[in-house]
C-alpha cells in the first residue's frame, strides 16, 4: 500500500492543513478585531498639521528647514547653509533662478530643482 493510498496519511494532511489554516486565520489583526469587537470601528487619524515622516514635494525654500533642503539634489550641507543665511541676509526668493547667487548652485542644479522645489 502507498502512502497516499493510506488513510491515515491523507487524515494527516487534512488536520496539518486545517491547523495550519486556523493558526493564519486566529494571528491576524482582523481575527482580533472581531473578537474584541473593534472591527468596523473608525481608526484615529492623525491631524494635518501633524509633522510627517516624509517630506512633501515640492519644498518651499523660503520655509525649508536645513534638513529639508539637503533632501533636494544637488544640495548639500554646505550649500543648504549658504541658502539659509541667504535667506535670513536678504529676504525671500522670488524664483528658484535667484538660487544661482548662491555658490555652488548653477543652472543644472536650478533645472533638478523644477517640480521638486517652489520659491513660493
């Protein structure tokens, strides 16, 4: 007799399975949520004006933090530094083709920045 043939082989594989499928089935947190009886209730939404782990294209240069900008290509520490003193010296920037004053900005690095940067 083979041992698929055998009965008690095929018993087997029937209970290993239905373990196994009830195992998957009880550790899901839609399995715990019916239990507890939370399924189908509204989640906590964070507030808008909550900070994000992400930062949100285009970024605003005229408000971008140090860390903001160094995400920017082509923007390093010391450039992101240059940009915020600029900032802070003279005011705010009308166009992204005003970053070219800064040193270490060109019109490569301005034409990078389209879409992915705003001066206003």
């Amino acid at each position: 007799m083979t041992a698929v043939k055998d009965p008690r082989y095929l018993a087997f594989i029937v209970i290993a399975l239905f373990l196994f499928t009830f195992h998957l089935i009880s550790s899901s947190s839609f399995f715990r949520a019916w239990q507890d009886g939370s399924y189908g209730e509204r989640q906590e939404v964070p507030a808008h004006d909550a900070a994000l782990p992400f930062p949100v294209f285009p970024i605003n240069i005229n408000t971008a933090t140090f860390d903001e900008l160094v995400l920017l290509p082509g923007i390093g520490d010391k450039t992101a530094t240059r940009i915020i003193e600029r900032r802070d010296r003279i005011g705010a920037f009308n166009s992204l083709d005003e970053l070219k004053e800064i040193k270490g900005i060109g019109q490569a690095v301005v034409e990078k920045l389209n879409g992915l940067a705003t001066a206003g």
